[in-house]
C-alpha cells in the first residue's frame, strides 16, 4: 500500500513541477529550445482540453491553476481512498 501512495506523491510533485516549469519558461526567454519543448510536450496533453472549457479572459490562461488544483484533488482521493 505504501509504494501506490508513494508513486502517487511522486506523480504529483512530478507533474506539479513540470506545470510551474511550464509557467516560468512562458514568460522568460531562455536559450535552451529543448528542454521548453519537453515541458510543454509533458503538459500540453493535459491543459488543452482544460483551454477548450475555460472561455477566453482577456489573454490570461488559467488552466495550469485549474489543473494544480484537479490534480491536488485527484492525489488527496486516491490517498484516502487506499488508505
């Protein structure tokens, strides 16, 4: 029971991670190509459905704060849920 919480804690951070990656690398320029390619690869898969729902604001994307927030939701589930 304990390593399924544990890969679940680890999937968590992990996907928190890239998200915040993702917002930070949308505002800033920097010169490595790659790695802004994998992280909005890792991410986009997730947030655009979420764009799809969210009616437009004003250029603002709030999806990845839509997302954070599901996927806090989904981990503290599935932590009671086995537990």
């Amino acid at each position: 029971m304990s390593i399924i919480v544990t890969f679940i804690n680890f999937a968590y951070y992990a996907l928190v991670i890239l998200i915040f990656a993702r917002i930070i690398l949308s505002f800033v320029n920097i010169g490595s190509y790659e790695l802004r390619e994998m992280v909005f690869r890792l991410t986009e898969p997730l947030l655009a459905p979420l764009r799809n729902i969210l009616p437009p604001m004003g250029g603002l994307d709030f999806s990845p704060m839509i997302l954070l927030i599901a996927v806090a939701f989904l981990r503290r589930f599935l932590i009671i849920a086995l537990i």
